[in-house]
C-alpha cells in the first residue's frame, strides 16, 4: 500500500491553531454568521501544516490545474463583486466565453514574462481579484463601474481616497478569503526550480489566435452584431473586464453618417436662416457680473422622488420666483465624474456623442478650445475659475488654461475658510466669491465659474460641522443615514445660496446668478433601487432619468423675464444663460437653441422627444429629433475631431474672437 501524498507537519500544528483561530476571531467580531466562521478557520488551520509529497509529474499536472482553474475562480469572483452574483445564470454563454477570453489572455502573458505555471496562477487570480475589490468600491463610492477614463483621473480619485469608508463589504471578504484559501492551496504544492521555457508548438497557435480575436475585438462590427454594447448604468450585462474592454473598443469616436463639409454647410446656412435677433438690439440689459455656480451633488431628491422629510431641505431655493427662471436640468453623469459636467455646461457638448466612460477634460480638450470662458473673456469680461478643492483633480488647471480662463484658484487660494466633513463650506467658498467680486475695480464685466465641493460624497462619515436638520421621515425614516446626512448638507447649501442671492440683491451693478447640480448623490444603491421601484438596469427608461435631474436656477438683480418649470439639459444651459443675459451668441449656441425646441433634453442615457417622452434610441424618436441630432452630433465631430483647416470658421466662436 503506496504512502498518502500528503501529511501534517508537527512543527506547523501550533502556528495553524493560532492562524484558525484569529481567523475565527476576526470573523466573528466582523458579523459573518457563526457557521461561517466554523468553515472558514478550520479551512485555514488545515491548509497551513499541509505538506505535499508529490512526483515531478503529478506535481506538473497540479501546477497546470492551477494555471486553468485560477482564471477562472477569479472571473467568477470578480463578478460576485461586481453584482453578478448568479453569473452563469445572469450573463449569456457568449458574454462569459467573452470575458474569460481576457483572463486566459492575461495569464498566458503573464507566463510567457515570468516562465512560471504556479506563479502565473497565483498572479493572474490575485490581480483580477483585486481589480474586481477596487471596481466593488467604485460601484458602492460613485454608483457605476470602472471605466476606461478612470485610469486617467486616479489623481483625482487619490484627492478624495481618504474621504470614504473602506471596510470590505460580506461578499469583498468572502472572495479575499477565498483567493486567501487559493493561494495556500497553491503554496503547497511543488514548484518547479528555474525558469521554463514556453513550448512554441502550443503557445504561437495561441498568440496567433490571441491576435486574431484582438483584431475582430477591436477592429470589426463583431460586438454590434452580438449586440453587445458599452453599459454605463450597470455592470450585469457583460460583466466586468467586458464590459471595460466594450468601452475601451469604443474609446474612439467614428464619422456620423453623411459627414462632411457639404453637410457642415447646410447646417450653417439653416441655422443662420432659422436666426433670431438679435438681443442686444432689442435693448437688453447685460451684466456687468455673471457668476455661475456649479454645485456639488446638489439635486431636489426630495421633490424628485416625492419623499417625505421633517422639513424642506431647500426653502430659499424654492422661494425665489421674481427675476427667476428655475427649471430641470438633465445631467449625463451620476454619483460621479464632475468634469462631465462642467464640460457639458463649458462647451455646449454633450457626453451623449462621445464613448461611455471617457472624460473629455483628460481626452478631447485642445489648446484654445471654444467655450464659455473663453468667449466672454472676448466680450471684455473678466473670467475667473474657483474651485475649493485640489488642483490635481481632473485635470483641471491645465483644462482651464486651454480654457483662456484669466484667473484660476483652486483650495489653498481660498482664504477665512471653514470646513464640513472635512471639505470647505458653501458659505465659506460663497464669501470667497464675494471677496473677489470685492477686489474688482467698479463697471469692470466679471464672469465667475465656480464650483463647490461641499456636498461631496461620502455621506456615511462622521457629522464633522453639520448639524443634523432635515431628515427622511414616514416608511423611510431611520432607515438611510447617508440620505438624511446629504439632505442636511443640502439645507447648510441652501443657507449659503440665501447669503449669495441676499448680498449680490443689495449691489449696484447688474448681476446674474446660475445655479445648479452636476449630478445626483450616490447616497446607498438599496435608497435608488427603492424609489426607481427596481434595480436601475431594469427600470424603462423614463423612470432611470429619474436619477440624472438636478435643478438648476438663474436669477438677476434687474427685471428678466421669469419661467418655472423649464426642462433643459446642462449642454444647452449655456446658451440659455447668454440668451438671457443679453450678450452675443455663437453660431453654435444659436442652434442649440433652435435643437432645444426639437430635442428639449439629451444625455448619455437617452434622449427627450419633442412631446416629452424619453428615448433610449434615437431611431424611436420623430424624424425632426432624429434630424436635429445627427446634424448636432456631425457639428461636435467637427469641433473636437476634424482637423482646424475643416473646423467651420467663425461658427464655435464670435466672429472677432
């Protein structure tokens, strides 16, 4: 009778006892249910005094299982965190042969560089593991996955690290135990000494049809045809590492159907003939201060999902009605990625065009790029840039240079400040405004873009400077500490808006104000999926629009007309602010305001017909939207992708600028 292939050193019996039972301890005091922590410790303190007495070839073959079973214990990991957690249930058998492709892909790299089978194995699951625990946090912190222009911003995501909590969720311990348990598993079994040599017989059939998979992957129509599409709502439908390589296929932006510089033409020439006057000649008072604010994560939660609360989180906002235009904004972005906003906001673009998950603030932002800034620093304003946090997010300094902006401060510029939750107040940033509005010489035209910061997520950290004021009441009450933390915010917000409106009513000059949201809070994923009434992946399309609203108001200290209830979306907010303050429009603003008509809102989630009904798909809208959005999507192409000799003159910019 041949010896078993294994057994228990005595040596490591005392350490794998201690090991059992920390893990057992550690679990406990962590929540996991106690049958759990009875299978997770003896799993460990078994594993540890394990040695393994295996043959060279038997022990080939376990280092071989290894390599094959390791891509694939972490695909499967990767999608427990990443919701997926019925995934040979929830993704189909093409989406799965998809996403392994990258995993065995990976590995067979990884061991052509390291010539090691059990330490490719080991290397392979580990990262993937960890990517999917990075991607489970970006999901909880920002209410989407990971995508390809987030490599981009790992500054700007660094400048805000220390601002979340951390602590691994049931399911992120659950697979680092089991990659844990993996990796022991691996340790025991034999390596072989030195660095094998790949057998080239088998490995250039595979890179050959690595390469060719690479090739339909990225260079053919392949995905449409499987109609397997970029998701930036959810992750479920491709799962993670496919669904980012999807976006990363779509990274770069085709012609729109039937472009060129004919067609450019004719969009001018009916732009121009569908012109209105204009309003400077009407008479219209301009101001002589313009101040935009874009407030962080500022959105009516309250009025947009009928909650109940002990009292209105925004009664000065909700008040203001004479020389207001106050209305809803549809913004592309969520939980997230401020820049987007701004851009939209700046430029007249919209995300709606360009692939999911990019930030033009890190891709398509040129020297000299048209926007608002620039514009009216050519109309002889002064234009200033402030922001209350760090200037390495988003790209932001070099951004606003190629902006033209004249002047550009960013936290250690602001001064007197106060702190909540760690972030500088509205108040204090809204006194910094005040203090350079203070500093100007009087008459001279001064434009301030300005955006906060202190509604930033996390909203399950500690009262640090916020008192606890307005809070969810009826079913919901004590059930969502993040929303009723946001919900205060917001009322320390709306404070600040009344100290800003209150002072600049008092001033000479003529002044206007726009305020409004770049996207709405990532309070808790189970507050959403309650009043959406389901997961945002299967709700239609008009409820999950829901989610993108924020408000947005502009009010001057002089007679303007008034409106309520005015629907928009943040590309076109730009060119409704010049239109009211009376100053000169583009070309390009001026068909934004005739599209508008047409197509009263857009963003990367869908697009509002003239009738008020949200499309997914623009082939479901009516002809005129249909027309009015591929002649829009052809002028953007032109401004960010066509070369300058093709850009059309004079028509993203004043004809003196």
């Amino acid at each position: 009778m041949s010896p078993l292939p294994f057994d228990y050193r005595r040596e490591r019996l005392l350490p794998a006892a201690a090991l059992a039972a920390a893990v057992f301890a550690g679990l406990t005091v962590y929540g996991l249910p106690l049958w759990e922590c009875l299978c997770w410790a003896p799993a460990f303190g078994l594993l540890l005094p394990l040695s393994l007495a295996l043959g060279d070839r038997t022990a080939a073959r376990c280092r071989w299982t290894a390599f094959v079973l390791g891509p694939l214990l972490a695909f499967v990991l990767v999608e427990q965190m990443n919701y997926n957690y019925l995934v040979w249930e929830e993704l189909t058998p093409l989406q799965i042969a998809l996403n392994l492709a990258w995993y065995y892909m990976a590995a067979g790299a990884l061991y052509l560089a390291a010539g090691r089978v059990r330490l490719t194995a080991g290397l392979t699951t580990a990262l993937f593991v960890l990517i999917g625990l990075a991607n489970r946090y970006v999901i909880r912190f920002r209410g989407r996955t990971i995508f390809p222009g987030d490599l981009l911003s790992l500054q700007t995501a660094a400048n805000v690290a220390g601002n979340y909590d951390y602590t691994p969720d049931v399911v992120q311990l659950r697979c680092l135990l089991a990659l844990a348990l993996f990796l022991l598993l691996l340790w025991k079994v034999p390596k072989r000494p030195g660095r094998q040599r790949p057998r080239w017989r088998a490995a250039l059939p595979l890179i050959a049809l690595s390469g060719v998979y690479l090739g339909v992957f990225f260079q053919t129509d392949f995905l449409r045809q499987m109609e397997i599409e970029p998701s930036l709502w959810t992750t479920r439908g491709n799962g993670f590492v496919l669904n980012f390589s999807v976006c990363l296929r779509y990274s770069t932006v085709e012609e729109p159907e039937d472009y060129s510089q004919e067609t450019l033409a004719s969009i001018r020439l009916e732009t121009e003939e569908k012109g209105e006057a204009d309003p400077n000649a009407a008479g219209a008072e301009t101001p002589v201060n313009l101040i935009v604010i874009m407030n962080e994560s500022f959105s009516d939660l309250a009025e947009v999902f009928d909650l109940e609360t002990n009292e209105d989180p925004l009664p000065f906002f909700h008040s203001l009605t004479e020389n207001t235009i106050r209305g809803t904004a549809w913004s592309s972005v969520f939980g997230g990625t401020t820049a987007n906003s701004e851009y939209e906001f700046l430029t007249g673009n919209t995300m709606a065009f360009l692939p999911e998950g990019t930030v033009p603030f890190h891709m398509y932002v040129g020297e000299e790029e048209p926007n608002l800034g620039a514009q009216l620093g050519g109309l002889g304003y002064r234009t200033v840039f402030m922001h209350p946090y760090l200037s390495s997010g988003w790209n932001r300094r070099a951004v606003y240079q190629s902006f033209g902006f004249d002047e550009i401060y960013f936290q250690n510029d602001f001064t007197d400040v106060s702190y909540m939750r760690n972030y500088i107040t509205d108040q204090s940033n809204y006194e910094n405004v005040v203090r350079r509005y203070e500093e100007k010489e009087d008459g001279e035209p001064l434009f301030i873009f300005n955006v906060t910061m202190q509604n930033h997520s996390a909203y399950n950290v500690a009262w640090t400077g916020l008192d606890k004021t307005v809070w969810l009441t009826g079913d919901m009450k004590g059930r969502y500490s993040t929303v009723d933390q946001y919900l205060s915010l917001l009322r320390q917000s709306d404070s600040a808006l009344e100290y800003l409106i209150s002072y600049f009513s008092q001033v000479d000059e003529p002044t206007m104000i726009l305020v409004f949201g770049d996207h709405q809070p990532q309070v808790v994923t189970n507050f959403y999926t309650e009043v959406l009434g389901g997961d945002f992946e299967k709700v239609d399309i008009t409820t999950a629009q829901q989610r993108q609203e924020v408000p947005f108001l502009l009010w001057a200290n002089y007679d303007i007309p008034e409106a309520e209830g005015v629907t928009t979306s943040l590309n076109y907010l730009s060119s409704l602010l010049m239109e009211t303050a009376g100053l000169p429009l583009t070309e390009y603003q001026q068909f934004l305001l005739q599209l508008h008509k047409t197509v009263p809102a857009l963003n990367s989630v869908g697009y509002m017909d003239t009738d008020g009904t949200w499309q997914e798909s623009r082939e479901d809208l009516s002809e005129a939207a249909q027309d009015g959005l591929l002649q829009y999507e052809s002028l953007q192409y032109n401004l960010l992708f066509d070369s300058e000799a093709d850009r059309l003159p004079d028509f993203f910019t004043l004809p003196d600028q």
